[in-house]
C-alpha cells in the first residue's frame, strides 16, 4: 500500500511533463548545433527549423554582420549618368586613403560599374569559409558586385524586386566584410526596388548623399531622391552638385555647361545640407574607363582636392549623428 501511494504522485507529475518525441528531439539537437553565423539556405540542418525561426536566424545572422559596420552611407540619384557612380568610388577611396577601412557595395544590379571603375572586373568573388570575400581594391578599400558574379559582362540581369532584395541580402549577409568604418552603397539612379531592400534590411542607414547635375531635369529627379530618403528614414546628409563647370582647356575660362548653382539651390529649397561641388574634368573620364579612381591620381587637381574635402565633410556628417544617436541613447537611458 505505502509504495503504491509515494509511487502515484510520481507517475502523475511525470505524465504531465511533455514528453518530446524521438523526431522532436532530433530536431531540437539539431538545433542547438546551429551555426548563427551560416546562412539558412545553406545549412544542413535548415529542415529542422521552421520558417519563423529561419526568418528570425537570418534577421540575428544580418544583425551581427552589420554590427562590425560603423557607418553605412547611401549614393543616390534622381536620374542615370549624373556621375553618382563616380561620386562613389572617389569618395570611398579618398575615406580609405585618409586610413578608413571602407568597402563599397554595388547594389545596382543590372549596371553593376564599380568593378569596371576600380579595375578589378576580372577578380570574382571567392568563396571564404562560411562566406565570400571581397574583392580588395588597395589597401583600405574591398568592393562586391554583381558585376563580379557574372560571367558575361554584355549578359542582362532580368530580375524582378524579390530577386534582386536576395541578392542584396546575401551581398550584406554572407559577405566577410569584417570590421569596416564605411560601407559606400552605390545605388541604381531613381527610387525603385534596391533602395528599399537596402533600408529593409539595414534598418539604421546612417545617411544618404545624393548626386545631381546643375541642369533643371536633373534637378527635378534630385527633389524625389530627397523626398524618397526621408520617407525611407535614411537621413539625407546632403546634396553634390556634379560636372559643376569646366575650366576652358586652352585659356583656363570657366565653362557653365550644364549651368551651375542648381545644387545649392535645391540644397536651400529642401532644406538639406549642401555638400559642394565637383567641376567637369576630362581626365576623369579618362582614368574612370582605365579602372583608376581618380583621387589615387598622383598629380594634385582641383577635382582631387574637392573629393578630400567631401570625404571630410561625410566625416564630420557622421560624427554629428553619431553624437546625435549618443545623446538620444544617454537621455533614454537617464529617464
Ligand atoms: P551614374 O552613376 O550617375 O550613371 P557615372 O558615375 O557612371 O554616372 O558617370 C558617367 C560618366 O560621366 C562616366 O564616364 C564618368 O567618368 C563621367 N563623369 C562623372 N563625373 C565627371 C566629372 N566631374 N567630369 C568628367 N566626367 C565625369
């Protein structure tokens, strides 16, 4: 009778404990072993995972890549050939000689030029334990791009919005970008798809320039870049005016061809920070089509100095919302 009574309580509290089954067990094995820092498509132990908590690995996975990047920044512009692309590249470089570790990533999909403008589309992306590595352009400055990835450069990329968010997702997720100071978006000209997917999936981008032409149409086009920033909560931190004059190559005379001061203007309109601007130099052009950006150019030029000084304003832009974030986060932490 006594053993039959201290026994019964047992059996009970026993029978209510959930008992996992052997395949729900496996699962959960599988589970514990999961890699945070692979991605769900190609672990072996995905089926084990439901889609939520796929999503949710993948979310924490982008997460803790993104962390080792301090300020993430977005070149954006109204309309194509604007010399957003160029603006990119020399701005990223001039950061990455002022001893910066910056990365760029070409998230136009089916213009992918920064591979051409660096020089280095013959070098693909290799694959690097649990991820691919960059391409290194010189010390300081590593680049991705779909231009890297396809094996045919005339080859069109006909892909609609949901391909080309995952290819951004994995050019942010499963590149071994390691510690970086900036990462230099460059974007598609106008407001579609990858500015979306990249403020989806980065959340905090820390700011965005945009690059525009002193002629009217071009104007137009820049007022909805900045328009579409804010209503992405990227904050804009500022306009350039490109291919802002010319010096006269036989008497030095200054050149207006596409008019000048539109940039400042629109800058004042919008309100909204004006960075500077950039005159037209044919030797851009020229070292651009050879794979060089410009300011590695040995010889000083008035191009070169501005895009220094440009960088230096993107510093000091991002050093104000750095201490902006740090104020935000030092009143919330006091209340
Ligand atoms: P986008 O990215 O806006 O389409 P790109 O950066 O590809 O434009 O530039 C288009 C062309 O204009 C390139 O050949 C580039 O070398 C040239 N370019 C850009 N800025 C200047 C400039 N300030 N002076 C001379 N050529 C320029």
């Amino acid at each position: 009778m006594k053993v039959e009574g201290e026994g019964l309580p047992t059996l009970v509290r026993l029978r209510n404990i959930p008992r996992l089954s052997p395949r729900q067990k496996d699962k959960d094995m599988e589970k514990e072993r999961c890699d945070v820092s692979k991605s769900c498509d190609s672990c072996e132990k995905e089926r084990a995972c439901s889609s939520k908590e796929k999503e949710e690995h993948e979310e924490a996975r982008l997460a803790q890549k993104l962390s080792h990047i301090r300020n993430k920044i977005m070149v954006m512009s109204g309309k194509g050939g604007v010399g957003k692309s160029t603006v990119a590249v020399n701005l990223a470089a001039s950061l990455a000689l002022q001893d910066y570790a910056v990365g760029i990533l070409d998230a136009d999909i089916h213009g992918p030029d920064i591979p051409r403008m660096c020089g280095v589309e013959n070098r693909p992306l290799l694959s690097h334990g649990v991820g691919v590595n960059p391409v290194r352009v010189f010390k300081g400055l590593q680049i991705v791009s779909m231009g890297l990835l396809s094996q045919d450069p005339d080859k069109a990329i006909v892909w609609r919005g949901p391909l080309k968010h995952k290819a951004i997702k994995h050019f942010l997720g499963d590149v071994n970008w390691g510690d970086l100071d900036f990462l230099v978006i460059d974007l598609p000209p106008g407001t579609g798809d990858e500015p979306l997917s990249i403020a989806h999936l980065i959340k905090n981008v820390d700011g965005s320039i945009i690059v525009t032409t002193p002629q009217d149409v071009a104007l137009l086009d820049s007022r909805k870049a900045v328009s579409f920033s804010r209503l992405i909560n990227v904050p804009v931190l500022g306009i350039i005016e490109n291919m802002s004059g010319m010096a006269c190559p036989r008497c030095g005379e200054k050149i207006d061809l596409f008019k000048v001061g539109g940039g400042a203007k629109a800058a004042r309109e919008l309100g909204v920070a004006y960075l500077g601007h950039i005159p037209i130099d044919p030797k851009m052009v020229i070292r651009c089509d050879a794979g060089k950006p410009f300011v590695t150019d040995p010889e000083p030029s008035v191009v070169k100095t501005t895009f220094i000084r440009l960088s230096q304003e993107v510093i000091k832009a991002m050093d104000r919302r750095a201490g902006e974030i740090a104020s935000v986060v030092h009143s919330d932490l006091e209340k």
